[in-house]
C-alpha cells in the first residue's frame, strides 16, 4: 500500500508543477498558471511569490510571470556539462588568447533565438562574458546569423551593436555532417575593433572553428537545440 504524500510533498509537487508551466510558456497570468496545474489562483499565487522570492520567477510590470534570473543561472550551469561544450573550450581558450578578447559558444533556442551556452573571458578589464544562459535573435545577431548561414562574408558575420550598444560581434559556424549545429563569436567594444582587426580576428575565427568542426565531423555530433 502507498504512503500518501505529506502536506509538504504536495506543496512541492504544486511549486515544480508552476515553475515548470512557467519556463515551458515564458510567460503567464496567474490564472493562466493556476488552471494549467488545477490550483486554486490564491494557492497559485502564493507558490509563484515563493518563486519570485528566490529568484527564480518574476513579475513584469504587465502582471504576467516568467522564469526569473536565477532560473537562467541554474539553466547556464545544466549547459556548461554539454558534451560540446567540453568539446568547443580548448579550441575556444586558443581563440581567446589570440584575439584577446571574449570567445562564446552558441546554439539555437527556440522561436527563433539563439542561445549562449559558454564563454571564455578575454584578458582586457572591459570584457563581456556575462551572457551564458540568455537568448538573442537569429536574425539580428551575429551568432543567430552563423547558425543560418544569412550575411556571411569570408565565412563570417560581423554585426554592430547586435546584442548591446557599442559592441561588435564576429560569428562563424561550427559544422558536423554538413549542418551547422552550433556558431562561435568574438565579441569586443566596438572601440578595439576597426576594418582591419575584424578582418583579422574573423580570419582567425574561421580557422578556430573550421578545426573543431573537422574534430565535431570526425564521429563526435552533438544535436542542435529548438
């Protein structure tokens, strides 16, 4: 015979079940949250404030909730043990060391954005290695660009101000069976970075990523993300 759950089993089924509605929809009303896991809105309620207390949901200004900070933090650190990323850091410490600036490693996510899943920090005090876990658009970055191959010269993109102001980004593809499965970006001030430190970074970018696609084709794949 089975043991029915205590009350504080059942108070934490209730939070996972809530906080898994939330990452799975983005955001949610609390009646939206409350129907989805058959909760009561004021129990609903009281579970998403514990979220929030922790940082792991928040409240936008618009009432409606989302996965907070701190469920990005937990979600970067699940993706630092990634077989790729294993995989991708030498090579990306190499690159980083050559450049001298910040090296990152992105996949796709889903609806259309591209996700950070590692970074190697540059040896300037002005770096930005911050971004491990976030989001940013296909279409209007130079990692999402790599991944789809869109306005690549020299096997390259380089966009101004993609993802934050006053930052350049250069991104190429990483490539097993013949996909592009994941992109790698040198990302600076746009300040360090003229016509011709792009044009040499991106030619040492391309070379970076050209050999951890050759080791990625050689038998080790890694599946894309979204």
């Amino acid at each position: 015979m089975g043991v029915a759950p205590s009350g504080g089993a059942r108070s934490a089924e209730r939070v996972l079940a809530l906080y898994e509605h939330l990452c799975r929809s983005s955001r949610a009303t609390v009646s939206g949250a409350a129907s989805a896991c058959d909760l009561p809105v004021s129990t609903a309620l009281r579970h998403l404030r514990t979220l929030e207390s922790t940082g792991l949901a928040y409240r936008s200004a618009d009432g409606l909730w989302a996965p907070g900070a701190k469920a990005i933090e937990l979600a970067a650190r699940v993706l630092s043990g990634d077989p790729l990323v294993a995989l991708a850091r030498p090579t990306m410490e190499r690159l980083g060391e050559q450049v001298g600036e910040s090296v990152y490693l992105a996949v796709r996510g889903r609806s259309g954005t591209a996700q950070y899943l590692d970074a190697v920090r540059g040896p300037h005090l002005l770096q930005y290695s911050g971004w491990v876990g976030q989001t940013i658009p296909l279409a209007t970055s130079a990692a999402g660009r790599a991944l789809t191959g869109r306005g690549l010269t020299g096997g390259y993109a380089v966009v101004d101000a993609g993802v934050e102001g006053d930052v350049t980004a250069i991104a190429a593809p990483v490539r097993a069976g013949g996909r592009s499965i994941a992109s790698m970006s040198i990302v600076a001030p746009s300040a360090r970075l003229d016509d011709a430190a792009v044009r040499r970074a991106g030619r040492q970018l391309v070379s970076a990523t050209g050999e951890l696609s050759a080791t990625l084709s050689s038998g080790q794949t890694h599946e894309p993300d979204g």
